[in-house]
C-alpha cells in the first residue's frame, strides 16, 4: 500500500475507534509495526492526529476545525467575492491551450473554472462545484476524481480520490488553503481535505496557490506544506508583505491581481 493511501487509511480508523493502538494497525494494514511507528510520527508531526505511548489519538483540534468548516459552500462563495473573482482572473491567464490542469475544491477554483469555459484544456478536479461549471463544455476535456462526496463544501474526499491523483500527471495544480502563515506555512481547516492537497501537489508539474489577500496571514490546525513546496502564488494586492517575503524568500513567485 502506498504510504500516502496509508496515512489516509489510518486516519479513518483513529477518527472512527478514538484511541488506537500500534499493533492492531498493523495487523489490520498488513505492515509491520515500526511502519505503523513512522506514519504516525509523520502523521502527529503534520497536526492530524496525536501520537501516544502504544499507538494514536485523533486530534481534537484538527477535527473541531474541520467541523468549523462545514459551512455551507455559498455562504463560503459570497465572501469576499470581489477579490476572489481578481484572482481567479489573473490565475486564468497563466493556462495555456493543450494543458492538463488540476484544480483544487474551493470557491476561487470554481471561478476560475468559469474563466476557463470554451479552453481547449483538460481539467481535472474532486470539486463538484468544478463540474457544475465545465460539465456542459464541449470544448474542455473534463476528469471528475472518485471518492466520497463531502455535500457541505461540494467535494469528493476520502482513499479513491487520493487513489485516483496517484494516476494523474498535470501540467499544474492551483491550490486552494485556508491560509498562509508568517512564515510561509500553508494551512488549512479541514481535515478530509489535507491529504488531497498533498497528493496534488506531488502530481503537478508546477503549483499555483489560489489565496486572496484576506489569508496573509492566515491561521489552521493542519499543515498542508511548505512555502517551498510552492511555485507561485496569487493573491491581491494588500496581502501582508511580511508573510509575502517569506515565501519569496523559499522560492515562490509573487504575482498581484
């Protein structure tokens, strides 16, 4: 099993019996136990579960946040709408015609979606707000990921989505979070979502981060990634500088809508 269908699997089983033990996650995972030991070093280290003597705790923070973020998606949309449409106008513009594009669930996704209508593009996505918007459209090739369907924030979840991603090759990803750190950390509130963000980022050839300026810095219980593990982001102008510096400073390319 792959590690990252691993992870993901032992997160539904710590979220589903609370305290779980090394032994019968490896006797259920078919691994052996020092296996079991690194994941869940990885997994506490990462804020999405808590790692104890024998085994694991689900995280409570992490899982209050994600309840937090089952607000439903069009009152999610309807904030800050103007600089989220400004966004997603000047992520627009970095897709070329042939490309293969990843696009994360979220309400600035779902806008760009809009702007890329009639693009002679493949888009791939677990963003039923995504679909609703290209489905219709002849001319862009669409892949809808499998997976459990998340209904609050119109998402598809859970081991066949991160399955699915491990098959896709993307030219680029935009990337959704909740926010971004001072010190260029990206986070995020939800826990379903993490593990799809990673598995992502590792299929593309290049990532976007779709943020607006409300999200410098930001604030999450869960780690998505680091500044260096981004390429480029955009944002509006007025996002905090200091948080912008720093993700200069590892790498990222800054663009302003």
């Amino acid at each position: 099993m792959l590690q990252r269908l691993r992870h993901a699997e032992i997160m539904r089983r710590v979220r589903a019996s609370g305290a779980t033990s090394v032994r019968d996650l490896a006797s259920q995972l078919g691994v052996s136990p020092s296996t079991i030991r690194r994941d869940l070093e990885v997994l506490d280290r990462d804020g999405t579960l808590r790692r104890v003597r024998g085994g694991a705790l689900p995280c409570t923070e992490g899982l209050h946040a994600d309840a937090d973020a089952d607000r439903p998606f069009a009152e999610v949309a309807g904030t800050d709408g103007q600089d989220k449409e400004a966004v997603a106008a000047r992520a627009a513009r970095l897709v070329a015609d042939g490309e293969v594009v990843l696009l994360d669930i979220g309400t600035t996704t779902m806008r760009l979606a809009r702007r890329l209508r009639g693009r002679r593009i493949t888009v791939v996505t677990s963003s039923l707000a995504v679909l609703d918007v290209l489905r219709s459209d002849p001319e862009v090739e669409l892949l809808l990921l499998g997976g459990m369907v998340r209904r609050p924030y119109h998402s598809l979840v859970g081991v066949l989505t991160e399955a699915a991603l491990s098959q896709v090759v993307a030219d680029r990803v935009f990337l959704g979070a909740s926010g971004v750190r001072p010190d260029g950390q990206l986070v995020d509130t939800t826990l379903a979502e993490v593990p799809l963000k990673r598995a992502m980022i590792a299929a593309a050839g290049q990532v976007v981060l779709l943020v607006d300026r409300h999200k410098f810095p930001g604030t999450g219980a869960l780690r998505v990634c680091g500044p260096e593990d981004i390429d480029m982001i955009v944002t509006n102008d007025g996002a905090d500088e200091a948080t912008l510096r720093a993700c200069a400073a590892a790498g990222a390319e800054i663009l302003l809508a």
